[in-house]
C-alpha cells in the first residue's frame, strides 16, 4: 500500500507542477485573453482620491474614497501646508504615495499636489490642503467642524482662503 501512494504522488507531483509552471514554460505561447476589459481590472488602481458625500448639518462635504470626511486648515496659504509636527498627528494630511489625485467626474472644482516638508505629496482642493481629523473614527463623522475656529470640513466649489465655516 506504502508503494502505490509513493507512485501516485511521484506521477502527480510532477504534473501538478508542470501545469502550474506552463504559461512561463512556453514564452512564444499567445497571452491568455483577459475575461474582462483592462479598465475594470484596473479599477482599484483609479480609484478616486477624492469624493463627496451628504451631510445633514453641513451639506455637501468632501471625503476620501473610504468616506472619512476631509478638512481644510484656515492657516494654510494656497498650495501651503503649515500643519507639522504635533498638528499633523492630530490633523494627518491625505497623502498620496503615487501618481496625482483623481477625482471623481462632475466634481466641481481641482484636486492637485503640493509637496510637504518632509518631501510627501499632499492632496490638495481648490489650492487648499486637504487633511482628516484623529478624532473621527468611522466615515461620515465630522467632529472636527469648527475645532479651534480654524479647522473646517471641506465643501466642493467654495472659493480659496476665505474662513466661513461653510466652505473656505
């Protein structure tokens, strides 16, 4: 019995690894065609960095893509961050690691870069840099509306540096 399991996993061994290893062992081989087009399967790698969601108190309001709602900092300069240190612990800017920001179509108003101290690539609305609030804890959260009469929720379309708490 010991002799027949050994010759069966010596035949199958081989062939399971031999079909696991055969699209790199024909290179000259066509490519599988994909089952779906290439921009659905590359969808997670567009997604938007930027959206908007309905807030009842304040309208609409600007959130990343998970729905954690974004600030702007009424101290900052137009494509200037001046939030470090202990402020960016508690008010972490919204980065991105590659490429820009994408927003999401229709979305009023422009998302760009602006590049941090530290050399990190911060996103920015309208100029403003935008960042997320330590104390939120679940998307659709603004607790950090008004924190300091300098800290507001991002709103889409409102003009640059103004520090009404509906928008800049």
């Amino acid at each position: 019995m010991d002799r027949l399991k050994l010759l069966a996993m010596a035949v199958l061994v081989p062939l399971v690894f031999a079909a696991c290893a055969a699209p790199s062992a024909q290179p000259n081989a066509p490519a599988a065609q994909p089952t779906a087009p290439a921009a659905q399967q590359s969808a997670p790698a567009a997604q938007t960095t930027v959206t908007t969601a309905s807030d009842a108190k304040l309208g609409t309001i600007l959130t990343d893509a998970k729905g954690m709602t974004l600030y702007r900092f009424t101290k900052d300069e137009p494509n200037v961050s001046n939030c470090y240190d202990q402020c960016a612990q508690n008010w972490p800017p919204l980065l991105v690691t590659s490429g820009g920001p994408i927003a999401p179509t229709g979305l009023a108003g422009t998302l760009a870069l602006t590049t941090r101290k530290d050399g990190s690539k911060q996103v920015t609305y309208n100029g403003m840099p935008m960042y997320y609030w330590a104390k939120d804890s679940k998307p659709g959260d603004t607790t950090g509306q008004g924190v300091g009469n300098i800290w507001f929720v991002a709103q889409p379309g409102a003009a640059q540096g103004s520090s009404s708490s509906t928008g800049y």
